[in-house]
C-alpha cells in the first residue's frame, strides 16, 4: 500500500528543478534556493549514467555546463569536474537524497539511461531503510511503462504519471499505476482535459507556472498544484 505524498491541502508548489529561474538547476544549490524560498516539494530530473544515478536535465552537457558532449557517454570523473553553475557540481541522487532528507519532499522524474526505472527504485528502497518517508517522495515519468516498472522495484513509494499532450487514456494509465497525482503539461490543462480528469479523483499538476495569474486560474478550473522556476513569486508574496 503506497502512502498518500504530503501535498499542500491548499495548493502545492514545486519547485522546478529546484528553482531553475533563480540558481542553476539540477544542483544541491538550486535546490538549497528552492528551500530558502519556502518550497515544500523540489522537482528534480534522473537519469542513469552507467556508473551512478545523475540529476540532469538534458542529453548534453553544453546548455548547463558548457562542456562539449553527452552527459551518459561522459566518465563520471570527467562530469564531477565540470561546473553545472555558481560552483556546483552535477549532483549525484544520493547525494541529494543526504542533503535534502528532512528538509524538503521530493518528485524525481524519470529522464534517460540503462535501466533508470529499476535503479531509481533501488536507490528509493534503501533511502526509505534509511528514513526517508515515502510521503515525502514521488516518482513521476513521461515514460508511462518505466514507471510501471519503478512500481514493481519500490511498491511502496507513490508514483505520478506525466502527459505533454491529451490522451484519452490519462485516467486509465493513472489507476493501472495506483497514481497519486496526474503530472500535466500547460497546453494539456485545458478546461475540457481539466473535467475529464476528474474522473480520476487525483491532485493534477501543470508544468511550468512562472506568471501568479496563470496559477490563479489554473487553481480556479480545480487544478491542484504547479511547478515553478520562480518559487518565491507564489510563496513569498502573500
Ligand atoms: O516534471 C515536470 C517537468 O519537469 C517535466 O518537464 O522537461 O522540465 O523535465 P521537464
Ligand atoms: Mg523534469
């Protein structure tokens, strides 16, 4: 039985890898920022270098780093000396895991590389033996199948699949995947897509809110919660 994530009953804001628009994302000092700024949940991005789970965005280095190639093709000796920004390093998931337990929930998202499901998984049950509280955890995939098999490798932490785009089955990949929440993109909140995925009786989440105005419509029509590059203009300015 998974546990129900520690949503904000009101609305929760994430973080956007961090607070991407603020400190460079991806990096324990974007996501030390995102605290700073009030966050109780940061989004995250993983993907499965051979020789350690990475939080990175993209499939090259050269937008966040400056470095010529790929970030999987790269030894991770190479990786750890390069800047990812204001000094920081690519941080490794456990590292971030150590940093952050206590102090923030965490929504991992599911990007590329060798077996990312099953390893993020892995890594998942042993953050929980360690005291991690899977409330305070949520696995979210555009790739609908890798997070079923996230399931299968950690059953016990709450999982939230992504849609970039409508799909007449939303509601039913959510409950073949006991979801806890329905990740959206903003072209998919539309008002039609919004009532239907009613249906579902979820927490829906729009990516990426950066405007007030816009999150206070999307709340209007039900939505539940956004994520953000900007977390202070939602958090700090009531
Ligand atoms: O998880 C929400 C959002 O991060 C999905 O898109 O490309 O920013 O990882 P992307
Ligand atoms: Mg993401």
């Amino acid at each position: 039985m998974k546990p129900r994530p520690a949503f904000d009953p009101q609305f929760t804001i994430f973080g956007h890898r961090g607070a991407a628009g603020c400190a460079p994302e991806n990096t324990l000092l974007g996501f030390h920022t995102a605290i700073a700024q009030g966050v109780a949940w940061i989004e995250c991005d993983v993907q499965a270098h051979p020789e350690a789970l990475l939080l990175f965005h993209d499939d090259r280095l050269r937008r966040t780093t400056g470095a010529r190639g790929r970030l999987l093709d790269t030894p991770l000796a190479t990786l750890k000396t390069l800047d990812a920004g204001g000094g920081s390093t690519i941080p490794t998931l456990q590292e971030a895991l150590a940093a952050l337990q206590g102090r923030v929930a965490l929504n991992i998202e599911l990007k590329a590389g060798d077996a990312v499901a099953e390893r993020t998984g892995e890594a998942l049950c042993r953050a929980v033996e360690e005291g991690w509280d899977p409330a305070q955890l949520l696995v979210s995939a555009f790739d609908h199948t890798a997070l079923q098999r996230f399931c299968l490798a950690a059953p016990q932490i709450p999982v939230a699949p992504l849609f970039d785009r409508p799909s007449p089955r939303m509601v039913e990949v959510a409950r073949s995947l006991d979801a806890a929440a329905i990740h959206i993109g903003l072209a998919v909140a539309t008002p039609i897509v919004l009532s239907a995925l009613d249906e579902a009786g979820l927490p829906i989440h729009v990516y990426t809110i950066n405007q007030p105005a816009l999150a206070d419509r999307l709340r209007e029509r039900g939505v539940s919660g956004i994520f953000t590059d900007y977390p202070q203009r939602f958090i700090l300015r009531d």
